[in-house]
C-alpha cells in the first residue's frame, strides 16, 4: 500500500457523505465549511496521470480524462496509408503501368491498363478541337459564348506588341494546353480587338466561359509564375474552374513529375552543400597546421 494510498483512504473515510455538522469546528480547517461550499483538495495538474489524480477520479473530485486523440491519430494515419496503396496506380498512363510489371500483380495492373485504355478512348472521342483558334470580334459571340453552352471555353487575349513577353509565353503555352487538352477549346485575339482601348498592361488576359458567362478572368500572369508560367499552372487553372478532374492522368502524371524534379534538387543541394562543408573543414584543418 503506497503513502498515496494510504492517505487517500483516511481522507476519503472523513468526507462527510450528507452534512459536515458533526464535524468539530476548526477556525483553519476546511472540513468544517458550510454545506454548500465544496472541500478543498491538493490538486497540482488535474490532467496529470499520477495515483492522487486516479484517486481523485474514482470518487468524483476531478472529471474522468478525455479520451487520448492518440488511437484516433494512429487511426487515421494507418487509413490513410492503405488509401495510398490502394490508390498507388491512379493517374499512371499506360507506359508508367508497363514499368511497374516486375513490382505490381499482373491482375491489378491489367485492371487499371483497361482503366487508362477506356479512359484514354473517351477522351479521343471527345478531343473535337486540339488546336488554338483565332478568332475575331464578328465570330466572338458564337465561338466562345455560346461555344461554352456545351462546355468550358478559354481565352488568351493577347498583347498587341511584341515585347510583352508573358503574352509571349502563354501564346506558346496555349497551343501545347490545346494539343494536350483537345477536349477544351482554346481561342486567341488581340485584346485591343476585342475590347476597344483595353489597356496594354493588362495583356495578357486570361477569360474562361462556362454556361455562356465568364466564369474567371486572369489580369496579367502575376498570380501564374508570370514570365516563369508553365504547364503546371495551366493544369491548375482547368481543374479550379472544373475543366478537368483532378484525378486527371495528363494532371496527374505531371504534378508526379514535378515532384520527383523538386526531389533531385533538393538531394543534389544537399549535396552540394555538404561537399562545401566538408570542403571547409578540410581548408580549418589546414590552417590549423600552418
């Protein structure tokens, strides 16, 4: 029996159950405190796993503890684990899925090959366009209006003068997302064309039409990695305004691979800079032995 124990035993044994009147009057005690007042118990960290603090537990003086979010992190974690192998294959085109032949089961990889094939199928079937379309202010109403009735249009209105460099670049990035993307139809056009005295400095600009309303408009590349803008930003923008999933394999399989370039920099960096730490050390010792 621990010295907790014990002294929990004797206290608790003089807690009055109904009434503390047959208690002797103490002028420093507070055993002797009116009815409606509640004895005062030591209690240094009511959270705290300690033998006091069980004590305290089992008669009432402190709450119970709350369940520990542990299980439920741990919980969590382990599902979100399986859903990642589960969903190991999603997004892999076809030639990614011949490469994990040796690694993955000749069933589950056959399963998702007929996947990417329907897939593939549908999107063929519905690549009607696969090229950008200039268009002019006569043709605007019917090619991107009422065009996107059916399904998303987007525009690339273009700067007038060939120096703005972000017009550019995305006049280049648009032809490769409409080749790409050949379900989409991409349009281009002087933005002064289209829209009398617009300002230069707002070229390029990018309007996305859905249901025959603008459903987006880009000012300028700013909020795209301006000059810097390239296919990823692109894929972003289709999956925000629900162009594509982004589940989509062409999203997907180029997201993947972004990150595997972020991964070898950041190692060749790592590198680099413990090449150079090294380099250092070796230069101190030197100097030491001068």
């Amino acid at each position: 029996l621990t010295l907790s124990s014990l002294f929990a035993t004797h206290f608790f044994d003089l807690l009055p159950h109904r009434s503390l009147s047959h208690l002797p009057h103490c002028e420093h005690s507070t055993m002797a405190a009116p009815m409606d007042q509640r004895i005062q118990v030591p209690i240094d960290d009511p959270n705290a796993d300690t033998e006091w603090n069980d004590i305290l537990r089992k008669h009432g003086v402190i709450p119970e503890k709350p369940p520990s979010p542990t299980p439920m992190i741990e919980e969590a974690i382990a599902e979100g684990r399986r859903l990642a192998h589960e969903n190991r294959l999603e997004g892999k085109d076809l030639d990614e899925l011949d490469e994990l032949e040796d690694d993955e089961d000749e069933a589950f990889l056959e399963q998702y090959r007929q996947r990417r094939m329907q897939e593939l199928n549908e999107l063929t079937k519905k690549a009607l366009h696969g090229t950008v379309y200039p268009i002019s202010k006569p043709e605007y109403s019917r090619e991107v209006t009422e065009a996107s009735n059916n399904s998303p249009v987007f525009v690339n209105l273009t700067s007038s003068l060939g120096t703005n460099v972000e017009s550019r670049v995305l006049s280049e990035l648009w032809k490769q997302a409409a080749q790409e993307y050949g379900e989409i139809k991409f349009c281009e056009m002087r933005a002064d064309k289209a829209i009398e005295n617009y300002p230069e400095r707002n070229c390029p600009t990018i309007l996305v039409y859905k249901n025959g309303d603008i459903a987006k408009q880009v000012v300028t590349l700013m909020q795209m990695g301006g000059v810097k803008i390239n296919m990823l930003h692109i894929d972003n923008l289709l999956v925000e305004v629900g162009a594509v999933p982004e589940s989509d394999m062409r999203v997907a399989k180029r997201r993947r691979q972004a990150e595997d370039e972020e991964e070898e920099r950041a190692m060749g960096k790592g590198i680099r800079q413990g090449n150079v730490s090294k380099s250092k050390a070796h230069d101190s010792d030197d100097d030491e032995w001068d």
